[in-house]
C-alpha cells in the first residue's frame, strides 16, 4: 500500500507542476500583461513602468519560479482590480463554491446510485427504461437552460424557493439540482453498469446458493466491487462541478469562487484568474488522488497496478 501510495503522490506532484506552468503561462496568451493592466490609451512610459513594477521585465523563468515559491505559501499577488491579495477574496468565497460542489454531488449521488441498483436489479422493466431515459435527457440537457427551467417553475410561477442570494440553505437548493442533475446519468449508468457485471459473476451465484439473504448479497457482496469505479468518477465529477460552477453562480448570483472567475474575467484581472485557476485545479488533483487512496483500500488487486 505505501508503494502505491507513493506513486500516485509522485503522479499528482508532476501533474499538478504541469499544472501550474500552463497556469503560469495564461497571463502571456492574450499578449503583453503591461498593456493589458495599463489599458489602451497608457503611454510607453506607463507600460514601462507597469511592466517594472510587477516584475515582467525579468526572465520568464525567474517570473515562474518566484510565482510558483510565493503561491505555494498561500500568496497569490495582489488583485489589480479588488487592490487586495488575492488569496483573501479567494478564500473568502471558496466555502460557499465547496458547499455548493458538495450539496450537487449528494444530490446526484443520493438520485443515481439507488436508481442505477435498481434497474441492474430489473433489467429491462420499467424502472430500467425510466432510468436510462432520465440518463439521455440528463446528458443532453445544458445545465443553464435547466438552471433557468428551475428559475421559473419553482421561483417565479410557485414562489417556492429564492432565485438568487446564498444567505440561507434555500438559497442553495435549485443550484445543487442544477449542477447536481448534469453529473447524475454517468453515476447513474455507470452503477448500472457496474452492478450487472458483478450480480453475474460466480461469487454471487456462490453466495446466493449457500442460503445467504438477498439484501446482503446485494449490497456486501455486490455493491461494495461495483461501486469501486463510481468513487473515482464522483471524486473527478466533483473537482468538474467546482469548475463548471461558473455558470450555475452566474445565472443564481451566488457569490461564490465561480462567480468571482467570472468578475474576474469581465475585469482582465490576471492574479485572480491565474489564483483561480490554479486553486480548483489543485482541488481536482486532490480529489484524484484521494479516489486512488479509496479506492486501494476497497480494492487491493489495485495495488499491484
């Protein structure tokens, strides 16, 4: 297990290096990050002096190396619109972004993995063709256009939840079913999936035949190796709904760390988008490697991988 886990973290620090380099490397895309701070009408002296003060006149390697020495304590530079670090604005609004992440993937984990159960456990009946089809709607819905479909119905035509805000739990609820629906199908499908394979397989029958009651055959014995690969993919669909958060904070108002990547992009303000980005992206590889981590334990064929 120590070999393994070993690993996986030597895995996850070259990726998340990676990471950080094609982060490093946003504020050079779009041109010179001088112009873009001064604006259009700046002076070649206001360039100059931008591009001094905040050290683009270095070595791109020496820029990247003194970025990446400060942000991994946490100090991200300072906001050029907010005039404050960026670690606080960031920090201050990431709770509520993880909140949401977390209350979407219960809601979609709580909604797919019964559904995906049962219907392995009914194969083609009715319970199967609902799932499947609430799996193709859910796959081919845009979760804005859901997200406005929620609006209306349940906040403006029955006035049964707030439309906007994040100051109470109702406030999170039509954005958690929001994110949480568009994760749901692959859950839910790859549960299904999972739970056939393995309710087929000699152990089962073994289990089933020596008189054992259907409930633990079900889910000691069947569930537990089928739900193996539906860990990794919520641990991935998770670090997607922190990112893809962006959409369903803009169109709730929810002030969250998607809605400040979207100010921030509205702004050109690079430290935050650069913080941003590289925050939920050490998230998802968290998340990663704490689905290996998981997923060894449940497993330990997967060790000597």
């Amino acid at each position: 297990m120590l070999a393994y886990l070993i690993k996986r973290l030597g895995v996850a620090i070259l990726v998340a290096l990676t990471v950080s380099l094609i982060t490093f490397s946003m504020i050079y895309l779009s041109g010179d990050p001088a112009v873009a701070i001064a604006g259009e009408s700046a002076t070649e002296e206001d360039i100059e002096s931008i591009r001094r003060f905040y050290g683009y006149d270095r070595p791109i390697a020496v820029q990247y190396l003194d970025w990446l020495g400060r942000a991994v304590q946490g100090d991200f530079g300072k906001s050029h619109y907010l005039r404050e670090p960026v670690a606080v604005a960031i920090f201050e609004r990431l709770p509520t972004t993880m909140l949401l992440g977390l209350c979407a993937l219960l809601f979609a984990l709580t909604l797919s993995v019964p559904l995906g159960v049962l219907a392995a456990i009914r194969p083609n009946s009715l319970i199967d063709r609902a799932a499947l089809t609430l799996a193709v709607v859910g796959q081919a819905m845009p979760s804005f256009w859901f997200a406005l479909t929620l609006m209306l119905w349940l906040g403006i035509y029955w006035r049964l939840l707030p439309i906007t805000g994040s100051d109470s739990w109702a406030n999170f609820v039509m954005p958690s079913i929001a994110l949480g629906y568009y994760v749901t199908p692959a859950v839910m499908r790859l549960t299904r999936a999972g739970m056939l394979e393995v309710l087929a397989a000699d152990y089962i029958r073994t289990a089933r035949a020596k008189g054992l009651r259907p409930m633990r055959v079900l889910f000691k014995h069947a569930l537990r190796n089928a739900i193996i690969p539906v860990v990794s993919l919520a641990a991935v669909q998770f670090g997607f709904m922190l990112g893809g958060s962006i959409v369903i904070e803009t169109i709730f108002a929810i002030n969250g760390l998607g809605f400040l990547a979207w100010e921030s992009i509205q702004r050109a303000d690079l430290p935050m988008m650069q913080a941003i980005v590289l925050v939920l992206s050490v998230f998802y590889i968290v998340l990663t490697f704490l689905a290996d981590m998981l997923n060894a334990w449940l497993d330990p064929r997967i060790r000597v991988v």
